[in-house]
C-alpha cells in the first residue's frame, strides 16, 4: 500500500469478484454426505473488475491477508445477489469454510474450502455440475461478495482496497478475478481411468491398423508402377499433349505466311510434256527417179 494514499472510501455498492478455481488434485472429497472442494481461491491480489460496481480495484496482498478471515456471512448461491431476493432453499448450495490467505497461490491469495451440501436439489445438482465440468476440464468459477474501504493511489492512479468484509460466494461461469474458480479434478474414479485408458488402447490400434493398410496399398501400388497422383499425370500429359498443338499452329502459320510471299514458290512447277517430233518420211522410189516428201 502506497504511504501516499488518500481519499479513503466505501465502495458505492458490494463488489463481486468473480474467479476460477486452481488446477490441483485430491480436491473433491465426500464429506458427511456432501461434496467438498478444497483449495478453491477466492479472491487473489491483482486489479479485477468487478461485475456489479463496474470499475477496477487493485487487491493488494497486504490487505487480503489481514481479512481473509473477515466473511460476516460465508453462504455459498448458485447465483448473486440482485433482481429477486434469493431464496436459501433454491439459491443456496452450501459455505464457505477455513477461509485463509495463502502466499504461494497466484502472487498471493483468499483460499477456502467450498462445500456443496446436497440437502436440496439444487446443491445436489450444483455438485453434480461441479464434478462433471472438473472432469471435462473446464471447472466452475466463483465470484466472492465483499464490501470494505476503498483509497486512491495518487502515484498508480487507481483505487485499492484498504479493508475488505466478505458476504458470501456464488457460483459463476466466467469470472473477473481470471484465477478464481474450483480445482480441475484429477483423481478420477478406477472406472473413469479405465475407461479413458481403453479409449487410448482403442485409437492406437485403430491408428496402428490404418497405418499398415495404407502401406500394404502403397507397395502394391509401387509394384504395380500405378502414378502416385493419376491427377498429377492426366496434368503433365495434357501440357504435352497443348505444347504439341502450339507447335502445329505455328508450322501452319509459318506455311501460310511463305505461300502469301510474292515470286516464291512453294510448290513445284509441272514438267512441261515434249511435244512428238515430226515423223521422218524416207525417199522412195517411183520409176527410175527417187521422190523425198
């Protein structure tokens, strides 16, 4: 905390921090006949926008650590405050329990321990939702209510809390503290891990199968001397068999060209016939005198 701060504050409504739960194991535990997640982060340092005042605030760790454990009311709702009043029979899931500030969790953190005591339907389904979202990788976020004092830091230029009392947590789907929210579930149940371990056998021997087909097919085709890509040969044939009509269409151009030239011939005069030479008549005789025609 800054030694200049000033203008010391409460905020104008209670702010809810919104946040998504750690990555940890062992942390889904049956508990007197209800579902506990441990380790879930409350609220960690940082500046977060909260979703009812709509403006920023830095968290300071200094300030989480000495309230962690101020919740004048530790219910855990399925939804926030606002709009109807909420009804503790089909709003509420269960508390919050051994709030704490721990510095090791995401630069500083509230940490609590949230319990879904399954006495209504709908805390039975919230843990149903919790477990389910957990496995598939995408856990719930939780958003704590909180109302304190607020400074400005004139050297930041920005608010930071000063002091913080908690009224409660609810369960969201996307929150603006972006660390806050229930733990992913690693320990599955031996049947879950079975059943993911025969999924993995099952894609392997699937991939393995695949892999020797196509081999089989691609020396067959080898051996056979079939084109790799019959479309890249139709491709390299119908080039050639263009550049062949390129070729004939200019020979025929130049052929034209040569028979359009003036005094150039390009075909060969026909031979002129030699015309009979005159038969030779011989002298004959008649009488004593011997007559040549």
């Amino acid at each position: 905390m800054s030694a200049n701060t000033e203008e010391i504050r409460g905020p104008d409504k209670p702010r809810m921090l919104n946040s998504v739960l750690p990555d940890l194991n062992d942390n889904y535990v049956e508990v007197d006949g209800g579902l506990l997640v441990k380790n879930v982060i409350l609220l960690a340092a940082g500046v977060w926008t909260d979703s009812k005042a709509q403006t920023p605030l830095y968290y300071p760790p200094e300030t989480l650590k000495k309230d962690a454990a101020n919740w004048v009311a530790s219910a855990y709702w399925a939804r926030h405050m606002g709009g109807a009043p909420r009804n503790i029979v089909t709003d509420r899931l269960g508390d919050v329990r051994n709030p704490r500030y721990d510095p090791n969790v995401a630069g500083g953190a509230i940490v609590g321990d949230v319990f879904y005591d399954r006495l209504t339907q709908t805390s039975r389904d919230g843990a149903a939702l919790a477990i389910a979202k957990a496995r598939a990788g995408t856990p719930l976020a939780v958003s704590a209510e909180h109302g304190g004092t607020e400074a400005w830091d004139p050297i930041e230029k920005r608010f930071m809390a000063t002091s913080l009392a908690f009224y409660g947590l609810a369960s969201v789907d996307k929150g603006a503290c972006k660390v806050c929210g229930l733990p992913k579930k690693a320990n599955e149940s031996q049947q879950g891990v079975r059943e993911m371990e025969q999924q993995a056998e099952f894609d392997k021997a699937l991939a393995d199968l695949k892999a020797g087909i196509l081999g089989e097919v691609d020396a067959k085709s080898a051996a056979l001397k079939i084109p790799a890509d019959p479309a890249a040969k139709v491709a390299e044939l119908s080039a050639t068999n263009e550049g062949l009509v390129r070729e004939l269409s200019e020979a025929k151009k130049r052929i034209d060209a040569l028979e359009k030239t003036p005094n150039h011939r390009t075909v060969a005069e026909p031979t002129k016939e030699l015309e009979d030479a005159p038969a030779q008549k011989l002298p004959r005789i008649v009488g004593n005198s011997i007559v040549c025609e």
